[in-house]
C-alpha cells in the first residue's frame, strides 16, 4: 500500500528508536529533562530565536502563539484558507477568545496590499487589530511557498502597522530547501514561529514554539492551561533532535519526487496536474468528476490519499515513499479513473 494521504505518517528512523529508548530524562513541568531542554535550545538556534517551548502537536503550537500574543477581543488576520482558521476548530474563538479576519488570497499567499485592504482604522466600534498568522508551506494550496522577500515584505509592513507576527511553519522546513535557505533565515522576519518535527521530518510525535525569552516563558504557561505538560517527555524529544540536526536535506528528494509524479499525472485524460504549481512536497489533482469515488478506487488499486475539495485529490510525498516509481501512481490514477 502506497500512502500518499500526508507526511504526517511517516514512521520514526531506526536511529530515533534508538535515541528514545535511551534517552535521559526527567520532569519536563518542572524543568528537569535534560533531552527536553536540549532540543528547545536547539530548535531556538535552529530558528534563529531567544527561546522554544517542545509542545505535542503544531496544532496546540499554533493555538498558545495566538493565546500569548493576544488578549480577548483582538483581531486576528489570517489567509482565508490557511491552518489555524480552517483546521484548529475554532481555537482562536475559543481559547483566545479572539477575533479572526478571514483575507482570501487566489493562491495562498499574502501580501502588503492584501493585508492593508483587511484593516480598518482605529475607532471605538473596532476591536484592536493584534496579530498576523502566516502559513509557510501553505497546505490547502498546494504546499505553496512564501518566498522570502515577499514575507520580510509583509512582515515589515505587518510591524509598522502595530501588528505581531506569528509564523504558521508547519512545514517550514519544506519551504527552506525549496529555496535553499536556512531555517533562522526563513523565520526571520516572525516575532514567533510554530514548526512540526513528526511531518518530513519523521519524528513520531512533536513541535517547537520559538521567540523571544519573556515570550516563550508566557507561552509555557499557556501550553500548561491547555495539557501540554507531558513530565518525561525527553522520550519523544529524542527523536525531535535527530530531526533537527539531520533530517532536513532529505526533504529535496521528496520534492523531486512529488515533480515526477505530478508530470506522470498530467498525461492522464481527466486529470489536470501542473507540475510548475508543485513547490515542495504535495500535489493537487484536479478531476473532471466527484474525487470521493476515485479515492476509494485508488485504495483498491493500493494507492492511499485524500481529497482536498469536491473535485480535488492531494497527494504528498515523504520519506516512507521515497522508494516508489512515479509511474506506478499514474497507473493506479488510470485505473481508478476508468472504474
């Protein structure tokens, strides 16, 4: 069975098995394990912040950025279709008790202009305009990138507008090699910024907060309020290190290989696939018929992935797949279509 649902399945290394059954650990609520605090002064380098907080899930990350950014009743401006709107489940509602402000984007990029359109003056009928969330890679875009200059761009005009910036880098490190750049420099222009270890990265559970000290010490107080206490949790940050110090460049072959399989698609009749619009590590298919019955065919054909709109499949690639054939998912696409 080819699983191309999400790089969120991928299975932990032989050497992160290793690292966790030996790992050193300690209380982590009260600052005691050592692997823990290794890996959030790692992941704070690796960012190019003061500070990280290791927290279960991106997610819960993303929720406790709003929350310590935030006080009830601001805004919160936020890509239409981007993570923390469309897929948290009201988190910024319901924890932060904040305000979001949906900007559409054609493509799922966010500019200066875009942002100026959505904001409004100050005024008593107003709530106070607090926060900006940036999605980098944008998932239901297509694993789009926000290229570098163009979120130092929005980033600066976001701060001389009063605004924080919180940098949604789920799969950052995907958006770092499609430009080949480090990740302190992808990050820079974020007052904070949330990145996933268990996604390419291949750790089984985990991700980083990082920002500024007095930030990431309010942050952890907000992780606490919402569970995110886990005591021995060196266990699991073992396999975060191995992802921060060596997981990184392999992220180039599963780029290479979501081109091969989006150019093998596009020869297909009843498929529209571009491979000039795949960036890093995913694949929008789009049919000329409903996508629900095609995935459950491709299933039958072993070939495992999920739909991203009435009419539109998507497809990622990560390092449990890297040994298949592009070819292969074009076949079981041909079959599935002529079922």
């Amino acid at each position: 069975m080819i699983d191309l649902r999400s790089d969120t399945v991928t299975t932990p290394t032989e050497e992160m098995r290793r690292a966790m059954a030996r790992a050193e650990v300690g209380d982590d609520v009260y600052g005691e394990d050592p692997t823990v605090n290794r890996l959030e002064e790692e992941a704070a380098a690796w960012l190019g912040k003061e500070a990280a907080l290791f927290v279960p899930t991106g997610t819960m990350g993303n929720q406790v950025a709003v929350m310590t950014h935030c006080l009830p009743g601001d805004e919160v401006f936020v890509e239409a279709q981007s993570h923390v709107y469309w897929y948290e489940n009201g988190g910024i509602a319901r924890l932060s008790l904040a305000q979001p402000r949906q900007i559409p984007t054609p493509d799922g990029l966010l500019t200066p202009d875009l942002l100026a359109a959505a904001m409004r003056p100050a005024n008593i009928h107003y709530t106070t305009a607090r926060l900006l969330c940036v999605e980098n890679t944008h998932n239901r875009a297509g694993g789009r990138v926000q290229r570098k200059t163009a979120f130092d761009a929005l980033a600066a005009f976001a701060h001389g507008k009063g605004l924080k910036v919180h940098l949604d880098g789920a799969r950052l490190p995907n958006a770092a090699v499609a430009q080949d750049i480090s990740l302190r420099e992808a990050a820079e222009g974020a007052d904070s910024v949330m990145c996933c270890l268990s996604k390419g990265l291949c750790a089984p559970v985990g991700s980083v907060l990082a920002g500024p000290r007095e930030y990431i010490e309010r942050a952890r107080k907000n992780r606490k309020v919402l569970g995110g206490g886990m005591r021995q949790a060196g266990i699991l940050a073992a396999a975060g290190l191995i992802s921060i110090r060596s997981m990184m460049p392999r992220l180039a072959e599963d780029h290479a290989l979501a081109q091969a399989i989006a150019t093998a698609l596009a020869q297909l009749r009843g498929v529209s696939c571009d491979p000039a619009a795949v960036e890093t590590n995913m694949i929008m298919v789009d049919l000329d018929r409903s996508a629900d019955p095609v995935v459950e065919a491709l299933s039958r054909e072993g070939l495992l992935c999920g739909t991203a709109g009435p009419q539109r499949i998507r497809l990622v690639t990560h390092r449990d797949v890297a040994g298949i054939a592009p070819q292969d998912v074009a076949r079981a696409f041909a079959k599935a279509l002529a079922q």
